[in-house]
C-alpha cells in the first residue's frame, strides 16, 4: 500500500543551505536541468503527457490532477495563454507554500517555467499573499536573477520560447486564493470569484486562457521531468503519488513542516514526526487539512493522509496543514473561531454563503455564551447542510464542512454548552 | 444552432446561447428567482434559481448556466424546495418588520417567497444594518437589501452612472454609493432605476404627491414623459379619488427600453401643485407692468434667494372671471386689433410643451384667422439654426436616424450636447456604446457629463466650432478618407468645401480651438475611417450666430465621409422638448405650413386656403425674437400665447419686458401664472399633458400618445377646446369631438404622417414615415437611396470660421454660457414647483474655473455679481473645472437671476436663433 523510497524529502533536501534559494546554489545542486531539458528535448504535449502519467494531484486543496488540468488549455488559439501560480496560501493551518516561497524560489520559478513551455503560456502570473513579505522579496530577487540570467524574458535559454513572470501581491483576502477570485483580483476588480463555466482554461486571467496551480504542485515538477514519473509514483500511494509537506500546528509538541509520502497514516505525523500532544494530556481531534477540512475524532488518526482514505472518513487532505487539538480544548470554542473566519472571508455574492456563515457564527457564539437553545444545533446542521453544493465557489462548502465535523463527532460538547447554559471549559483566550 | 434538453422530464428545444431559466421560462416553468431580472446581465449570486442537473456534482444557477445538449435538468425537486425554503429563511430573518415594499407598492419578492414557502424565521436577527435618508427620493434600508445586485447593474450597466458598488465582505458586505458616502452625498442622480431594481423594501421611492400606495389599488396610465424630446415610454400610477400621481415607471418602448432620469420619475407633481391655475383671469391693474419684483426689475435687490413667484404678489392685479366672459373678451380684443390694425399686428407663440393636434390648431388658428404667418415657439431658440442647415443641405428637418441606432456605429460624435443632463436616457444609449468599444468623440467647449465616456474629448474654445470641422475635414481630405463614390452618387458641390477648407491647416485651427494638432489628426482619421459614423449634436452648436454654419460643417463631414443613410449613421440633431418636432412638423413655425410646405409657395397655399376655407397671408412671418421686437417697436400690438415663457426664455431680458409691456392685449393660456403672464390682460387656465390625450413627436420622429392620468384642476380647460372656442368667436367655427379628429386632419396634410391614426400608434408610438402601421414601427433609416431635394442629391455648403459676436473685451473679459441642468426644465416653471427637482437643485449658480475664483477671490456658495452690457444678476458660485477658465457657466431656469438678463438677442442670419451660448460678461464679489 504505501511505498517509502529512501530519500523522502526531495522537495526539502536542501532548505538547510541558504545558497538554495539563489540562483547559483540552485543550479549547484542541478537547478533549471530539468528546465532545460523539457525546452530544448521535449515537445510539449510531451512533459503533459509525463505530468499526467506521474499522476500528480494539485496540492492547494482540491487535489485536482495537475496534468489532466494542464491538457485543458486550448491548442489552437489566436490569443496568448497565461500561467497563474497561486502563492495566496490563506488557509488557516496552512503554512507549506511559505516555506518554499522563501527556501527554493528557483525550485517555483522552474516548475513554471516547465508548466508554461507544456502549455504554451507566454506568461506567468504570480500571485502572492499580501502579507508574505520575505517571501515576495525572495521572488523579486530570484525572478531578476533568473531574467539576468536568460531564463526568464524573451528567448529562454537560448530557444524560441520566451516566458515572463509578473509578481503580483495580494491584499488580504482570503477568497483570492480561490483561483476565480484570484483572477478577479489581479485583474484589479474586487476579489469575487467568477461563475463557472466557463472554466479558467478558456476564460481566465484578463479573459485569456490560463491554468491555475499551486506552489507546491509547481515544485514537484522539475523533479517528475528530472526523474521520471515512475520514480515519482515511488512515493506515496497508488492514487496519491508524490510526497507532500504537511505543516503541523495547534496542540503538537513538535511543531513544524514535515515532508512526507502522501498516505503516510496521520497518527504516524502527530505522534512520531510531531511528538504528539504534551505530558498529561491527550489527543482529543485533528484537522487533517486546514480549517476547512472536517476534523477526525482521536481514535480516527489511523486514516492514511491520501484523499482516497480520508474521503471515507469524510474528509479531505486539504492543503495539508494538520492542528493538532488536545483535550483541554473546547470544540465549540473552536467552531466560534473557525466560523467567524468564515463569516468575515465569505465575498457575499451568494445568499447562503453570506447569510450562513454569519449564522452559523451566530448560532455557535450563542451557544458558547450559554445561550443556546437544543434546537439550534439541529438548525446549525439544517444550514450547513443547505451550504453545500449550490454555490458559485465552494466557498459556502469549505465554511459548511468544520462546522458538520465538528457537529458529526463532538455533538457532546455543543450539547453540554446547550444544557449547563455556560461552556464547562475553562476560559483560555477570550473570543 | 439550437439545442434541446430536458426540463422536468419535459423535451425543450432553444436556441443555443439560451439559459436554462430562459428555456424553462419557455416551456413555462417558472423558476423562482431574486437576484435575476431579464433586462440586466445575469450574475447569479442569489441561488434561488439553482436547479440540479443530471451528472453534475453541484446545483447550477439557471439564470447564469447555458443549456447544453441532452442535459437533464430538475428545476423543483424537494431538495431544491428545501434549498430555496432555506434561502428565504435566511434572508428573511434579517429583513426589518415591516418591509418599506410591503407598506408601499405590496410588491416585495422577497416576502412573496415568504408566504410561497411559509417560512418563518427561526433566527435571530443580527446586528442592526443602517437606513440612510439623504436622498430626497430614495429611502435605503440597508436592513432590508439582500445583496441581489440589481440596483448595481441597473446604475452601472442600465444608466452607466457607476454611483453603486458593493462594499466590504462575507456578512459585512454593503451595497455602497460612490465611496460609502449616503446616497445624497454620493454622485447620484436620482435616475430611479435602483428603485425599479429593486426586489425588496431595500431601495424605495419616497412619497412625491401622495402617499405610496399598494399597485394593486391604482390606476395604471401608459403615457409618455412630459420633459425632454428622448419622449421616455412611462406608466403613471394613479390614485384616482385623490386625483394625484403616486408613482412613474419606465415602460418598455423600442426607443427608451424602459429606462427613466430624474425628470421623468421623480417630476410629475409640477401638475399638482396649488399654484395651478383653476380659473380665468382678467386683468384689473392698469396701466401694465411686472408685478413680481424680480421680474419688474433685474437690476432690484432679490428679497429671498431664490424660488417661485409669490402668487400674494401678482394675483390681487387680477380679478376671477367666467370662460364665456374671458373667451369673449379674448376674441373680440383680437379681432379689434385684427380689424383695426391688419393682420400683422397680430402674433402668437405656440408651445413645443404642447401636443401636435394642439400646435396644429394653434397654427392654423393663427393662419387662417389673424389672418399672418407670425407664429412661433421656441424650437427658434434651439434647433433653428439646425434645421435651416438640413433642409438647405438634405431638404429635411428631422433627424435621418434614431438615438438608439448609435448600436450599429463605431464611431460617434456628440458635439455642443449636454447629453446626460439634457438628454438623460439617450446618453444612457451613447454610454452603452462607449462601454462596447464604440469610441466617443466629444466636442465641446464645457466638460460636460458625457466627455467622461469619451474615446476623446476635445475642448475647444467657445465659437470656434465652423474652424474645428473645417479643420476635421481638411485632414479627411488630405488622408484620402473621403467616400468618393457616396459623393459623386448622392451630393453636389464638394468643391466647394475642398476650397473652403484648405485654408484650415490643423496647425491654424490649433490655434483658433486650442486643441492640439495631433488630436484634431487623431480624431479626423477615427471619424474618417469609420465603417459607420453617427452625428448628435444639442444646443452647443446651434445658439451661435453661426449657428447655422456650425451644422453645415458636420452635415458635410458626413456627407463627404457617406455617413448618411444606412445604419449606425446620421445626422441626429437632439431636440429638447418633448414636441419640439412635432409642433414644427405641425406648421407652428413663420415659414412653413404643417409638413414644411413654404408658405411663400403658391401651391401649398391654395392646399391649405382649401383646406381651411380661407385666404391665407403669402408673407413669411415674423420670428420669435423678431416678434418681440416688432411688440416693442408697436409693429405687433396683439398677442397668443400658449404655453410659453418669452419673460425667461428669450435672449435679453430686459428687451423682452420693453416688448411685452407695449402690447396692446396679451392672453396668456398657461398652467401657472409665469413671469410672461404678469404682463397679461387674460389669462387663461390651462391641462398640462397628464391630464390630456394627445400625440408628441419624440426626437427620434416617434410620434407617441400621451393619455390623461388625472383630471384637470378646477375649471381648466383642454388647450384645443380653449383654441376652438376663440376661433369660433373670432368668426371662424372649429368643431371636433376630440384630438384624434384633429390628428387625423393633420395627417391629411402632412405627407409624412401619412397612414397614422390615434388608433394605430399602438402603445411605443411610430416611427414616421411610417406607411404600414399595422406591421411595422416606422423608419429607422432615411435617405438611403436619396434626399428630398429637388434633384434627390445633398447639397455642399461651405462656411468660413467668423466668430462670436460679441467677444471678451477688457470690460467684459469672461465668456458666459447659458444651459440647463438635469434636474430642472428651461424657465423652471414645471421642476420649480416639483418638490423632489427643487429639493435637489434649489437654486441657481453660475460655474466659474477654481482659477478665476482664486483671482477673483470668488468663495464656493458666495455670491457673484455677473454683469454684461444689457444687465446684471447675482447668484451663487458653483466652482468647477468642467468650465474652462475665461468662461463663465450659467443655467437659465431660474427667475430671481435670470440667465437672459445677461445674453444678447442677436440671431444668426438664417436660422434667427439667438447667441445663448456666448456673449461677453464681467465677474465681481458680490453680498447678498
């Protein structure tokens, strides 16, 4: 079931030397190779036809097959085609794209490189999180080294090809990370996401064809064209190939990034790899992958951390960023704070996704405050479950899903809240 | 191509491109729906309309998804019904007790779908929202908006006037005016087409004349708009036992396509206004004079700023009589002067304000009763010039294309027109087209609302217009961008303008309009290069002494460039009132008979002498201004005056007041008492247009019904009964049973009209000519094949750059422009007495450049004193760069400074209009 080669951590080997994340330290350790060798060697329907064989999934949440996705952009066209990278990593819990932003720049800017010769894109936009600073600067810097140095601008590497790259900030917005938003904002408009169809492959940014992917999925990459896809199903399962970097936070006491094989079991990360809850305490739920992922019940954390395996358990690998709750935490308490990000993230174009996340928030707050009523939470599930499935994004899903979670395997502490008509926990941090 | 898909187990068949709301619209299955109003773009934000399609892993939103191909699609399954139970609960539940929609009009979707789905919230509600109250006719209750969108689409993409947007995010999001300012602070106005948005209690009109009251329970009158010549389709709701209009809707019309401006919506309450006139007048103060004291004098201290006659003040100068006793008084002091005198000594002004049957009685009352052809209206104080240049040119008057075909161009110029305050709904058209990529040229001295659509804006110098085109044109010429072929087939004369242009270097007129040289190149090569280019022009180009030569320049740009005759092309002079057109098709002009048959022409003559059983004068009239002066001069000593205002509306006021204090008799026939009337010996009480049946020609030549929505005050009479019972007394009968007797007598002797009758316009009017009415809407298009010339051909007529005249001078060094706002109508008769318009716009101003204000230490809301050689008025100062420095800008509807005192009354040689838009006029601090 899950494979384990030797080396596990490709994407991270090297973050330890600092000269990584410069161009020169980059190609030491055989940088813009693959780059090179898919511009000038393959053809383009080549390195989609070796992403899709490698069965890479897009890793900023949906787990859509990034090969599959690319194979959507139009052949035959008279209008240029972009590529967008989305560095807008929001996700509360979610931390992986950070890292590599800062660490391996080059890594980014050559998985693109390779994404946009595969799909004929004559640009890249790169659209990062407003509030990732350094790892902006780290871009800029790497994306002038990169034009100095022939590989980005006209002619890459000597070819016919040529690709730019524009860096575009974010400002603050959660739904720019959806990827219709995303193209809402960079065109300058308000960050509301965009009715599909038509999908971003024939209509996208500045109504040009483009593919959206993540940072991580770019990352993978060069190293699928370097080695081959068969090496890349080495790792992780059959469905699910590839390593993942998970971030671990919340309860654990070894908090941090892990890369690991995808389906490596989630007690296996929180227990051994994150060193599990602190003495005296204990595991009381884990949210697999970011906030928006339902949470798993201690006694669940065997699930391997593949889509295929926590889909049965009624979630979903996210974007990986695991937290870690111990039993000292209240789940209601929990769901104010998750469902209050929601009610403020929400862009409002949809009915139930404005109006439900701001009741949802409204409902579970009155019963931490002890003023809720037994009927609220069948009302609380009654909403949630009208969220899903009938919105323009999956906004309105990604607020519904915690919600039902949390509902699905700690209905006990809503129903005390409810009954002792006060939150029996004690008050840790103020709402 | 179509496609067929499965509604509801039903096999449907659209065509492709159709959504599935639409296509099961269609097959009629009515699905529920807020956010979604067939006349805006779809954006499928609400999801009341989501529907579940067969394969698919989410609901799809119908009124934004295409139908596909096989596609299965259930639009009302119980876990849709539940969804959309849940969807009104949730906005339900934050819904204020009582709906403002639900109090007024009881047509609130939002609770509709409440009762549909028996929904009673079980939640809360959260945080209170705010209500904002600036508008003075829209009430926001932000409590009560569900974000649906509408209102947003409806300013931004119905009107283009980008006032509403959405403001912050998830639970928090707002709709917002400009950058979150109240309504009233914002840049909005006041179109009302939010509130016909509007789905919920959210966005509603206030109260204008009478209590808002449930649909249901009035009376619905389609009619047309009284104001502008765009001629808005528009339905009244009428309380009938208060007899007062509750609210107006826009109606669909192939011309305005339902769309309204602040006039049209929020300005009907002028007709019930106290200061109506219920009875005749006669007048007991004598020897004559102003009775008010700004009209007595402009040069008098004002006692308040601003505002409507003070009926305690001019009414004890009258005495209340019966009709027989003033209708006999009427007829015999005419036929005294008449008899006395001859028939020159009498004259009379008919208004664009009233309907084509009333212009043509008036008219022909004038003709063959006084016995001269000295009758006018103030289509000579606006598109005169114009006209005279078209029939000189294309031997017609009227526009040869519609407003609305600017869709089928790609390059437009709209030059000297205020569109978007004179013309509101039309610039909405013009404003669609320069969203789609048509590119705007602009011309014109003053900034005005429209140059902010433009592709290009080209501010030139007052009266510079004869060498701006001259200029436009040489560079056609020289660029090779002329239509040979449309000139040697359809005109005569280019060699002429090549002549007559030459000298028009772009260099030189640079420096004549202080426009660069490379736009002038830039924008004759757009113009020139053209598939399809439109003309409009308003006011800006026609009140000049050179007003006539100023069309002739852009009748020859298109001619040269075959801009002429086939769609998205033309020549579309906008004309301001609402009949404007139609009293000049009418015959209520000096020069012309109805249909502009020449009076000085022998045939059309003895039509007419047969027609009407009389001997008719074979003199052209007088005009309007020459009318006036002729009074002043004791040429003419008896006058007719019909529903119009010379007091404010003519150039040189204090000429005017001269004229009209030496009449021997004035009857006055009007709705208020105007600053005209105070100079009458009988007045006469008037029915405004809601409260007639009549046709208006729009425009566009789309003749319209206006129908009667309320009935007339007190003992005021129809204007055509009031114009019968004078001609019968005067000794010539006139019998009809109603206006479309009259009309169908008017169509007899126009040619144009011929085929229309009351009973055949339909509801949105024709467009004449208009030969089938039964099948079709009229003619777009005319002159494709020809022009009615004698030899079918356009005439060239060359112009030469010559200037205003009277221009800036040490003395007088700023150049006043006189105008109008949106929110009020020419002498301010109507919108002054209109609660919402004059709420809006109290009073007047003049627009002075920051610059000149700094110089002149001029204060914004300080007063100046404007003075020119023929009097002086005092009125607030407006800062703004939309005038240019040197220039002065100045709205004439307002009495207490009245914009007339100012201008002069010389007339440019062929059309006789005067020079509103330039004369010369000093600026100085001034206390009030």
């Amino acid at each position: 079931m899950l494979r384990v080669p030797h080396v596990t951590n490709y994407l991270s080997e090297h973050f330890a030397d600092d000269a990584f994340g410069t161009l020169a330290g980059y190609e030491r350790y055989g940088g813009y190779k693959a780059a090179r060798q898919a511009i000038t060697g393959m053809a383009p329907s080549e390195v989609v036809a070796l992403v899709k064989e490698s069965g890479l999934q897009g890793r900023g949440g949906a787990g859509f097959l990034a090969g599959l996705k690319w194979s959507f952009m139009p052949a035959e066209t008279d209008k240029p085609k972009y590529l967008v990278c989305n560095a807008d990593e929001s996700e509360p819990g979610s931390f992986k794209d950070r890292i590599l932003l800062e660490r391996a720049p080059h890594l980014l800017l050559e998985g693109i490189l390779i994404g946009a010769w595969a799909t004929g894109a004559s640009k890249t936009f790169l659209y990062i999180r407003g509030e990732y600073a350094f790892p902006a600067a780290q871009l800029e810097r790497a994306i002038a080294e990169a034009y100095d140095k022939g590989y980005l601008g006209k002619r890459v590497m000597r070819s016919g090809f040529s690709h730019d790259v524009v860096l575009h900030r974010g400002a603050g917005a959660y739904i720019c990370g959806e990827e219709t938003g995303l193209l809402e904002s960079l065109e300058g408009k308000k960050g509301q996401p965009r009715k599909k169809p038509p999908f971003p492959a024939q209509y996208g940014a500045f109504g040009m064809p483009s593919t959206v992917n993540n940072v991580e999925t770019f990352c993978h990459v060069p190293h699928i064209v370097a080695k081959g896809s068969d090496w890349f199903r080495a790792f992780g399962t059959e469905k699910s190939p590839g390593t993942t970097i998970f971030g671990v936070s919340g309860h654990a006491v070894r908090l941090g990034l892990y890369e690991l094989p995808l389906g490596t079991p989630l007690e296996e990360i929180v227990y051994r790899h994150a060193g599990g809850v602190p003495e005296g305490r204990r595991v009381k739920g884990v949210i697999p992958g970011g906030v928006s992922m339902p949470i798993l019940p201690a006694d669940q954390l065997d699930v391997p951390m593949a889509n295929e395996f926590l889909r049965e358990r009624k979630t979903m690998l996210g974007t990986g960023g695991i937290m870690v709750m111990d039993d000292t935490t209240c789940m209601v308490r929990a769901a104010c704070v998750i469902t209050y990000f929601f009610r403020d993230e929400s862009c409002g174009q949809c009915t139930q996704c404005r109006e439900g996340t701001g009741w949802l928030n409204k409902i579970v707050n009155r019963i931490e405050r002890g003023a809720g009523v037994p009927e609220d939470l069948d009302v609380l599930i009654d909403v949630a479950g009208k969220m899903e499935g009938q919105t323009i994004c999956a906004f309105a899903d990604a607020a519904a899903w915690p919600v039902q979670g949390l509902l699905r395997h700690f209905r006990a502490d809503f129903e005390q809240h409810v009954h002792e008509r006060k939150c029996p926990f004690p008050e840790s941090f103020q709402l | 191509m179509s496609v067929t898909l499965t509604i509801d187990g039903r096999g449907v068949t659209v065509r492709s491109g159709t959504t599935i709301w639409e296509a099961a619209r269609g097959a009629g299955i009515a699905i529920p729906t807020l956010c979604h109003d067939p006349g805006l773009e779809p954006v499928g934000v609400c999801r009341m309309c989501a529907v579940e399609v067969e394969g698919a892993r989410v609901m799809a939103a119908s009124c934004v998804r295409l139908a596909e191909p096989g596609m299965v699609v259930r639009t009302a399954s119980e876990k849709i019904e539940r969804c959309r139970a849940m969807l009104t609960e949730l906005l339900m539940s934050e819904q204020p007790d009582v709906s403002a929609k639900e109090r007024t009009t009881a047509d609130d979707e939002l609770h509709a779908l409440a009762r549909r789905y028996g929904v009673r919230p079980r939640l809360r509600r959260g945080a209170a929202r705010p209500r904002d109250d600036s508008s003075p006719v829209i009430e926001v209750d932000h409590q009560a908006c569900i974000l649906c969108d509408r209102c947003i689409r409806a300013c931004n993409d119905v009107q283009h006037n980008d006032v509403i947007g959405r403001t912050g995010k998830g639970y928090r999001a707002r709709i917002a005016f400009d950058l979150d300012q109240g309504m009233g602070d914002s840049t909005c106005v006041s179109c009302g087409e939010c509130v016909a948005a509007c789905p919920t209690g959210a966005l509603v009109n206030k109260p204008i004349s009478a209590p808002l009251r449930p649909r249901a329970e009035l009376a619905a009158i389609d009619t047309v708009c009284p104001y502008c010549g765009v001629g808005c389709a528009l339905t009244y709701h009428v309380d009938e036992a208060a007899n007062r209009v509750v609210f107006a809707e826009g109606r669909e019309s192939p011309g305005s396509r339902g769309r309204l401006c602040v006039k049209g919506r929020y300005g009907f309450d002028y007709v019930s206004h106290p200061h109506r006139l219920t009875r005749p007048l006669i007048r007991i103060d004598y020897p004559k004079r102003a009775l008010s004291s700004e009209v007595e004098s402009s040069r008098r201290e004002r006692r308040k700023p601003g505002g409507i006659v003070d009926y305690d003040e001019v009414m004890p100068a009258f005495r209340e009589a019966s009709w027989d006793e003033a209708l006999d008084l009427v007829a015999s002091r005419l036929r005294e002067i008449r008899d006395r005198s001859g028939s020159g000594a009498l004259a009379g002004f008919g208004s664009a304000k009233c309907s084509n049957e009333e212009a043509y009685l008036f008219q022909k009352l004038v003709r063959a009763v006084f016995g001269t052809n000295n009758v006018d209206h103030c289509t000579r104080l606006c598109h005169a010039s114009s006209v005279a240049a078209l029939l000189q040119m294309i031997g017609s008057g009227a526009v040869t294309t519609t407003y609305g075909d600017v869709e089928n161009s790609d390059v437009v110029l709209i030059t000297g027109s205020n569109t978007t305050s004179n013309h509101p709904v039309a610039a909405t058209f013009f404003k669609d087209a320069a969203r789609r990529g048509t590119k705007l040229i602009v011309v014109d001295p003053r900034h005005s609302g429209i140059a902010d659509h433009a592709w290009r804006f080209c501010r030139i110098r007052s009266g510079t217009d004869v060498a701006f085109y001259n200029g436009l044109m040489r560079v056609i010429i020289e660029e090779g961008l002329t239509d040979a072929d449309y000139i040697a087939e359809h005109t005569t004369g280019f060699e002429e303008i090549e002549r007559a242009v030459k000298a028009y270097t772009p260099e030189r007129v640079s420096g004549i309009c202080g426009v660069p040289a490379a736009l002038l190149r830039e924008v004759a090569i757009a113009y020139g290069e053209a598939r399809a280019a439109i003309t409009f022009w308003g006011m800006g180009m026609s009140q000049h002494v050179h007003g006539t030569d100023n069309c002739r320049c852009i009748i020859s740009l298109a001619l040269m460039t075959g801009n002429v005759g086939r769609p998205g092309t033309g020549l579309h002079p906008l004309r301001g009132q609402n009949n404007v057109q139609g009293a000049s098709d009418a015959g209520l002009i000096p020069m012309s008979y109805p249909g502009y048959q020449p009076v000085t022409s022998e045939a059309a003559r003895a039509r007419f002498e047969a027609a009407w059983d009389a001997k008719l004068d074979p003199q052209t009239g007088l005009t309007s201004v020459e009318i006036i002066e002729a009074a002043r001069d004791g040429v003419v000593k008896g006058m007719y005056m019909l529903g119009e205002n010379p007091f404010l509306s003519e150039p040189n006021v204090n000429e005017v007041r001269k004229g009209l204090a030496a009449l021997e008799f004035l009857v006055v026939q009007d709705i208020f008492l105007t600053e005209t009337a105070e100079f009458a010996d009988v007045v006469l009480p008037a029915t405004s247009a809601l409260e007639k049946t009549g046709t208006y020609t729009n425009t566009d030549r789309r003749v319209q019904i206006g129908r009667p929505a309320l009935a007339p005050p007190g003992e005021a009479r129809l204007d055509w009964e009031i114009i019968c019972e004078i001609s019968t007394r005067m000794g010539y009968p006139m019998q009809y049973d109603s206006a479309s007797e009259i009309f169908d007598e008017v169509v007899s002797l126009t040619d144009s009209h011929s085929g229309l009758r009351h009973d055949n316009l339909g509801a949105t009017g024709k467009l004449y000519p208009c030969p089938n009415p039964e099948e079709s809407d009229g003619t777009v298009v005319m002159f494709g094949d020809g022009f009615p010339t004698g030899d079918g051909r356009a005439r060239f007529v060359a112009a030469e750059h010559s200037g205003a005249d009277e221009l800036p001078d040490a003395e007088y060094p700023f150049i006043l422009v006189t105008g109008r706002v949106l929110e009020h109508w020419h002498t301010g008769v109507m919108t002054r007495r209109s609660r919402a318009l004059s709420a809006l716009v109290p009073e007047a101003f003049a627009e002075v450049h920051p610059e000149d204000c700094e110089r002149l230490a001029l204060e914004e809301d300080g007063f100046v004193r404007v003075r020119s050689r023929r009097g002086e008025v005092t009125l607030r100062v407006r800062k703004s760069v939309d005038t240019q420095p040197g220039s002065v800008f100045i709205p004439f509807h307002f009495r207490e400074a009245a914009a007339n005192v100012l201008t002069t009354d010389k007339l440019d040689p062929d059309g006789k209009i005067p020079e509103f838009k330039f004369c010369a006029v000093r600026l100085e601090t001034a206390d009030l």
